[in-house]
C-alpha cells in the first residue's frame, strides 16, 4: 500500500483547453507526490490507512477548460502595489499597473493585465471591430463576436498579421 499505487497521490497538475493547447501547472520533484488526504507532499513508498487502490493512473490531475488559454483568467494581487491599491490618491498616487484597484487579470497563459484589463490577443481583435465600424461596448465585449473574428482569422479571410 504504497502512495505511488493510491488513487489521492498526484505528481503533476496540468490543464487541457478546448483549443487542444495544454499548460502544465506544477510538477512535484522526482519520486514524490501531493497527497490529498493529508495535504502535504509524500514519497512514492509512503504508506497511510486512507490508501485507496487505483488502476492505469497516471497521477497527473488534469483540469478541462473552455477557450484557449489566453482567454482564461482569474484575478489577483498586483504584482506593483501588492495588492494595497490607492484609496486615498492625496496621500498616494494610483498604481500604474491597476489604476488603484490593487487586482489585475492573471491569464493562463502567463500574460498579467495592464491598466486596460485586455490581453493583446483580445487587444487586436477588438481593433479590428473597430476597423469594421463596430464601435458599441456590447459588441467589443462579446465573446462570441470576439471568437467568430478569430474563426474568420483561422478560415483566411483576414488577410496578413498573426493573433
């Protein structure tokens, strides 16, 4: 009953998008693991009474999404202000990064929002709505507009340029 054979040991997080595109999240150093029982990281030959056998497991936890990775995120800490933010501009000037908010968009790809919470990748399409005249914050914010832009993108009808 060792934790290399149980079904709550993992040695690696990763995360599939509906892209096809994957992001490994974390790996554990060579011949240990994260126990979800006990919350903490074990060696492969560690054994405890909450083992639960398990057949063909990779000990890989995988985490679906929708999207590609650029148009996943959650929000967090500035990495300017720590977090602090601007409540009092008299005493403090605003943060450049998050204008005073002390949050900013972490995608999962790696990007951390600027001031304009976009990802360059939503930055361009939104560019060339406007381009074609649309103009409305209903339709620069919709996903699904967004999303048919890049189809069009993928089909070649745009013609030069890379997103």
């Amino acid at each position: 009953m060792r934790c290399s054979d149980c079904a709550h040991w993992s040695i690696a997080r990763k995360t599939i998008y509906g892209d096809g595109s994957e992001i490994e999240n974390g790996r554990c150093q060579q011949g240990r693991g994260d126990c979800e029982v006990l919350n903490q990281q074990t060696t492969w030959d560690f054994g405890c009474t909450s083992f639960q056998a398990t057949d063909n497991w990779d000990h890989v936890v995988v985490t679906r999404k929708q999207g590609a990775p650029w148009q996943n995120w959650k929000m967090g800490p500035c990495p300017d202000c720590k977090g602090v933010g601007c409540h009092m501009v008299e005493l403090r000037p605003a943060c450049g990064h998050c204008l005073g908010v002390g949050q900013v968009r972490y995608y999962d790809d790696g990007y951390i929002a600027d001031k304009t919470w976009d990802h360059p990748k939503e930055k361009e399409i939104k560019k060339r709505l406007r381009e074609r005249g649309i103009t409305d914050s209903a339709s620069l914010n919709n996903p699904g507009e967004i999303l048919a832009e890049f189809r069009k993108r993928d089909e070649g009808l745009f013609e030069g340029g890379t997103l």
